[in-house]
C-alpha cells in the first residue's frame, strides 16, 4: 500500500510541475531591450514626420489608439491618425521633429513616456517655424516583442518663429 501512496503522489508531483511549465510566462524584454524598442519606435515617428508619410505614422499606432490635443477632436484609430497627418501635414514644407524624453517608466506589456518636443517646418511664405510642447504617450508591447503607441496626449508650450537677420536697405545706410 505505501509503494501504491508513493507512487500515486510522485505521479501527481510530476504532473503538477509539467502542468506549471506549461503555464510558464514568456520571458519579459529586460529593461534595457524595452528602451531600445521604444527608442526605435520614438525614431520611427521621427522618420514619418520628416517624410510627410501619414501612413507610415498611422502603423506606429495599435488598433485602439487615442491622440488627444488641446486644439484638435480626439483622434481614435489608425485610419483616423492618418487623415490626421495628412491634413495637418499638407501645408507644412521641411518638416522635422525632435523628441526629448523626460521619463520612462517601463513594465513588461506597456511603458508611459514623458517628455519635450519640438516640431519645425516651413510655412507657406517660407518662414521657419518651431512650436515647442510636452507630451505623454502610453505605449504598448506587441507580441514580436515591437512596440506601438496606445495613447498620446500633447500640448504646445510655444510656437516661435526663427528670426533671420535683418538686411539693411542701401538706402539706410550711413
């Protein structure tokens, strides 16, 4: 009977083990491997401004996004985002972007971003413009590990416009 008792719960020790190995989580990205993710993904968005590429904008985003702006509705969803820069983006000329992280708090399926940006472009008379801005942006952990934005909310500090040195006239002259 003892050798049947053994038995019975050396079966049932194994199986509770492969069970749990079965339950397993994935290994998580380490820090470190998150950060370059989000990096790529924050260099991605750069990219996408700079090429006036709406499209290439909207697949940084999961199906479920949100940008929120002060002075625009709520945008939700790729096809939405794209529209948004399209139309946004169809009158600014040499436009760049520069993104300056705060802080980053990372955990294994998402990261909440804080920083300063600074959009520039030309505009229709050819001024230089930079509108300065904070920004939060909520992202997500896709299955191949890749990273997309859930949630961005930005507001503009200050838009200024680059000052070129004044010409003078001969006319003014001494």
């Amino acid at each position: 009977m003892t050798t049947v008792v053994g038995a019975s719960i050396r079966v049932t020790v194994a199986s509770l083990g492969i069970a749990c190995l079965a339950c397993a989580q994935p290994s998580r990205p380490s820090v470190a491997e998150a950060t370059a993710g989000i990096d790529s993904l924050n260099a991605h968005i750069v990219q996408a401004y700079r090429s006036h590429d709406p499209q290439a904008y909207a697949a940084l985003y999961t199906d479920t996004a949100v940008f929120e702006w002060p002075a625009f509705n709520t945008v939700r969803g790729p096809t939405a985002l794209a529209a948004m820069a399209r139309d946004n983006w169809a009158s600014l000329k040499d436009m760049d972007l520069r993104l300056t992280v705060a802080t980053r708090r990372v955990a294994p399926d998402h990261a909440t971003e804080f920083g300063a940006f600074e959009q520039s472009w030309r505009d229709a008379s050819g001024v230089r413009m930079t509108e300065f801005g904070r920004y939060v942006a909520l992202l997500l952990r896709q299955q191949d590990g890749s990273w997309r934005m859930d949630r961005f909310f930005g507001f503009e500090d200050s838009t200024r416009r680059s000052q070129l040195p004044r010409l003078t006239a001969p006319s003014e002259l001494p």
